[in-house]
C-alpha cells in the first residue's frame, strides 16, 4: 500500500529530453499519458511540468541544473527507484509551495465542497492526492461527515478546518494525515477510529496541555502522545468505540467496555501508567446518553470519556486519578 504523497528528489541532469525519455515514455506507455504545462507558474528557477495519465493519476516534476522534483500518485519511473523522499517540509520552499498549490488547483476542480475548507484540504493533501487513498478520504469526508453522525458534511468538516486552522499539528503533518489512511477501499470504520486521534489533540490543545504525538516506546509499542504535565511526561492513549448501531449485537456501554478491555490487552497491559482517552464522538445522541447518565467504569485507570459534537461542544467523565487539567476544554457530566 502506498503512503502519502512525498517528493523524490533526483541530482542528475535533466532537460526537456530527458524528461520525455525517462518519465513520459514509460507511464505513456503504461497508462497513457501526455506531457503539459503546469496550471500554476512553476518555483522560481525551476523547469515545471505535469505529466497526466489516463488513469486519473498526475505526476509533478521541477528541474534546475542542482537536480530535480518529482512528486506523483502514479508509478515511479525506474529512474527514480533509488532516489531519496521529501515531505512538503523537507524540500524547498518554493518546489513545495509550488506542488501544493498545483494540487489545491486540481482540487478546487474536483472536490470543489472539499476544497473550500481550504486549512484542511492544506493539511490532507498528502493522502487526498495519494496513490491509493485518494478516491477513499474524499468520499469519507464526503459521506460520512469526517466520522460525526447525525451530522452534514459540511457541519463536520467546520469542525475540522477550525482544529486545524490553530496551527497546533503544522508541526506533525504527516504524521497526522497519514493516519487517516491511503487505503483502496473505503475502510469508514478504521478512519473514523484515526479521527478520534484528532479530536484528542483538539482536547488537549483546549486545555493548554503540550503534546507530541506518536510517541515510539523501548517495548515497541507507539502510543498516540506523550504529554507535558506538572509530574511529568505521561504518555496518552487514545480509543474509539464503534457505535453500537454498527455492531451486531449489545448496548453503548458494552460496545464502550469491549474496545477498552481490547486496548488493555496490547498497548496499556505494558504501559499501565498511561492516560486513555476514550472518544465517543461516533455515537448518537440515543447512544450516548445511557453513558452519560450511568458514567461506567470501564475496567481501566486513569481513563476519560468524551464525546465532541459538530459545534465544539465536548462533555464527558473521568475514572482514576487523570494527571490532566481538562478543565477548560470539557464540560464534565
């Protein structure tokens, strides 16, 4: 499966001939495909084309006499098998200003209702152009309101852009996106569970708490963040319960306990002194209310429970002794 999109750059020499021979020859070849100009002026001291397949698929390419970008959801041309990847990050400002906004353009004219929120569409670029995921991520903000239920689309995605417009995960683009996934099918479930992640981080930020995400562990594991409190750094766990209605059988509460009981077995059985953080926000109203009025244990500690709605509104309870002044970003119930 393919991951995000990222840059491969090349230091060779290139021309317009060799760009012909090396990179439009083999995908004409196998897609179909035609050299163009692009639709935004090319990085300043650069050579820009598009290559267009087919297929739907495109791939970017800029050149100067130091060496040359390719950017693309296609197949990689063998003479670029061996080359080293950039983030939009890593390469340089102009080549990455450049590519964005030739793919926001491509965006505005496909996803149009997508591409309106523009700090979202900003910070999913890498997976909404990638290889695989492309078709998968826009039909699930598109469908499935980016995971709220009950919800429009466009309710769930001002949800979103406002998170996102804080700047407070610039610094962890990729690592974020490409949690959403670039998966060929539309695995709705799994990207509403990446989503919960999201919500975390707009709990934490809420309450002025500094958080790293993903944070790799001597035991293997990565836990979804490490976090600054008065003690300490504490490590933070984050689960989201499918909603009942998608299960076969059973009520909130066991649905709420059975994801739970899952996590304690893999990450938190060697962690056990890590925060979890149990997003809700899949459930409906019907749904969540038994857990509001009842407050369940869920068989583990320190654990909080939360549910956000469209308009930012987040309430929730807490077990154990929680290290986190969440005061400020929940109401509690």
């Amino acid at each position: 499966m393919a991951g995000p999109v990222r840059f491969r750059r090349s230091t060779g020499r290139w021309d317009e001939d060799r760009v012909r021979r090396d990179l439009l020859a083999p995908l004409d070849d196998r897609f179909g495909a035609r050299l163009t100009t692009p639709k935004i002026d090319g990085p300043r001291e650069y050579h820009a084309r598009r290559i267009e397949m087919d297929n739907g698929d495109l791939a970017l390419f800029a050149w100067n006499d130091d060496g040359a970008y390719w950017l693309g959801n296609t197949e990689t041309p063998e003479t670029l098998w061996r080359t080293d990847k950039e983030t939009f990050d890593e390469a340089p400002f102009e080549v990455a200003r450049w590519a964005q906004r030739e793919l926001t353009y491509d965006l505005q004219r496909q996803a149009p209702w997508l591409a309106a929120y523009e700090y979202l569409a900003w910070f999913f670029l890498p997976v909404l152009f990638s290889k695989d995921g492309r078709e998968t991520t826009r039909a699930f903000f598109d469908r499935d309101a980016a995971g709220f239920p009950d919800a429009t689309r466009e309710e769930g995605l001002a949800f979103y852009e406002r998170l996102l417009k804080t700047g407070v995960l610039d610094d962890h683009r990729y690592t974020m996106a490409a949690k959403l996934g670039t998966s060929e099918r539309d695995e709705f479930a799994r990207m509403r569970a990446t989503m919960g992640e999201f919500d975390a981080a707009k709990l934490l930020a809420d309450a002025a708490i500094p958080f790293v995400p993903e944070s790799e562990q001597d035991s293997g594991h990565a836990l979804d963040f490490a976090v600054e409190t008065p003690g300490g750094e504490r490590l933070v766990e984050v689960t989201r319960p499918m909603a009942p209605r998608n299960r076969p059988a059973g009520t909130a509460i066991a649905a709420l306990r059975r994801t739970v009981d899952s996590k304690t077995r893999d990450q938190l059985a060697i962690h056990d002194d890590a925060v979890l953080l149990v997003d809700c926000t899949s459930f409906r109203d019907d749904e969540w209310n038994p857990i509001r009025a009842e407050r369940p244990s869920v068989g583990y500690r320190p654990t909080v429970v939360f549910r956000y709605r469209p308009d930012g509104r987040c309430e929730g309870y807490r077990h154990g002794d929680v290290p986190l002044d969440l005061d400020g970003a929940i109401e509690w119930v």
